[in-house]
C-alpha cells in the first residue's frame, strides 16, 4: 500500500484505468474477484490516496441547472422547523455516498449538512450517510426497506443508485424493478424521496449498454413523480465542455469523485432542498455555483456516518 501512495500520479493513473477496465470487462468471470476489490480494496485505497495526495480543486462552477427537480415536497420537515424540531435526511447508496475517493468529511452527505447548517442553524439539520461501497441495488433496497420500517422515519430520503448494477452484470430492467419498488416504499412510508442516478467516468466501455441503466433509474423517478439528480447528463456534458476541469472533480481511479466532485452533488442538493424548506423562488438562482468543498472536521452535530 505504501508503495501505490508513493507511485507518481501518472502510476496511479495508470493502475486505476486497469481496474476500471477490468470492472467493465468482467462481469461473470471475476465477479467474486470484483466484489472483494470493491469492498475492500478500493475504498481504502482510495482514502489513503485522498490523505496522502492533497487534490487541485477545480476552479469550475457547478451547474445550477443540474439541481434535483422536481422540487420535493417536504411538508413534515418544514413543520420540524418551525415547531424546533431537528430535520433527519437519510442519504443511501453505495461507494459514491460512502464518500469513496475523499475523506470521510469530503462525502456529499458530510458537505451537505455542513450546507444545510449554515443555512438553517447547526441544530436544525442531520444527515445520516448509509453508503456502502460496492453495493448494488438489490442489497439497498433491503436496507432502504428496513430503515423506513423505523417508528422514526426520515424527513427526506436521498437514494444514489444503479452504477453497481452495470458494474457487476446486472439487467437494467432488474435495475428498474428494484428502483420503482424503493420508491413505492417510500411513498407508503411517507418520505419524499430525491433520486441520484448513476455517474459518467471516461472508461465506460459499452455506452449504449450503460444508458439503459441510466435510463431505468430516470424513467423510474419519472413514472413515481420523484425528484432527480441527474448526475450522468450532468458529468457527461462537463466532460465534453471542459475536460481539464472535469477530470479535476473526480478521484485517481477515474471513477469516483473526489471532494470537489462530492461538493459539487452537495451544493446542487442543498439549493433544492432550501428551496423546498424555504419557498425560495427559481428566478433569482444563479446559474452556476463556485464549487468550494465544505470539509469540517466538527460536523458531528449535523452529520452522522453510518458505513
């Protein structure tokens, strides 16, 4: 390990684009190999990287225009609010909620409810991170169902989901399925729901095929009225427009973001949710925002990891 962390970058470059290489080539013949290294080895790696390496932020703005819509209805948090009450917001999901490729505090559940506090006070607001790194989503909607069968339940739910699903040879209408039914338990439980669909990285192999996946998780928030986060379109078009910054945002395996890139998902999620908080109208958001990564070492009063 030490010697990956004193590989020159072009080195880590280089063995990561193998990884993601062999991630998308083999889905049946190493799929237990696969399930090891994406549980175990990566994400620590990748941390070790993140505290060993410090990252160059990208001097980009993060599109305004990407933020999840529609803007969710979020009756019982605002009643929270006003009756002094502390807003619980469940951000499940697999490595890219985790925080994989940043540290711990660089997650987008961590710079959210360092967003959401300074907007709304430190007491205001928790979020609970519930990423596990590798997890396809079979697995969280298991987990999604037992959270939601809790007396307490969340006042939102953000659920990041399918890249797994490609990753290790699944079906993209088993994909659907599975995200229309997460959906259908939250709507039952009564917890609004905002959507994140899967990421863009350069080394997809198969496109198309990875589009259909795409596809599935955003037809499903369509067909269920849900908000969305449309990080694939989002990323996609970033990379195209501005390569240089786009790949400042992602981590040294060229897969995951890094804390610029999580900043970014937690900035374009906490203007949807103050919006829906706090009525706040559409025309006088900017178009962009500066991404500034929101890293607190003292956020355990708005932010809790449950990985």
């Amino acid at each position: 390990m030490r010697l990956f962390v004193s590989l020159p970058v072009w080195g880590r470059a280089g063995i990561s684009c193998l990884m993601c290489v062999a991630m998308d080539l083999g889905w049946k013949l190493a799929h237990g190999v696969l399930r090891v290294i994406m549980h175990a080895v990566v994400p620590l790696v990748c941390v070790l990287t993140a505290l060993a390496v410090p990252p160059a932020w990208a001097e980009a703005v993060c599109p305004i225009s990407a933020r999840p819509q529609p803007v969710p209805k979020l009756e019982a948090a605002r009643k929270a609010l006003a009756e002094g009450r502390r807003v619980t917001i469940l951000a499940i999901g697999s490595s890219s909620t985790a925080g994989v490729g940043a540290s711990r505090q660089g997650s987008f559940p961590a710079q959210l409810a360092m967003h959401l506090s300074q907007a709304l006070g430190p007491q205001a607001v928790t979020v609970m991170n519930a990423g596990v790194s590798g997890e396809r989503g079979p697995a969280t909607l298991r987990r999604l169902e037992a959270f939601l069968s809790q007396p307490h339940k969340p006042d939102l739910l953000i659920w990041q989901v399918g890249t797994n699903d490609y990753v290790f040879g699944g079906r993209a209408d088993r994909l659907s399925d599975i995200v229309m039914a997460g959906l259908k338990i939250a709507d039952a439980a009564g917890v609004p729901v905002i959507l994140m669909n899967q990421q863009y990285y350069p080394l997809i192999l198969n496109v198309p095929r990875y589009e259909t996946f795409v596809a599935a998780v955003n037809d499903a928030a369509q067909m269920q009225g849900v908000s969305l986060l449309p990080r694939y379109s989002m990323m996609k078009a970033w990379s195209r427009r501005d390569p240089t910054g786009f790949g400042q945002l992602l981590s040294w395996d060229r897969f995951h973001m890094n804390e610029a890139g999580y900043a970014c998902l937690a900035q374009l999620l906490s203007a949807t949710i103050l919006e829906a908080l706090q009525g706040s109208g559409t025309s006088k958001k900017p178009a962009g925002l500066a991404i500034k990564p929101s890293v607190s070492r003292d956020s355990s009063s708005a932010y809790h990891g449950l990985y």
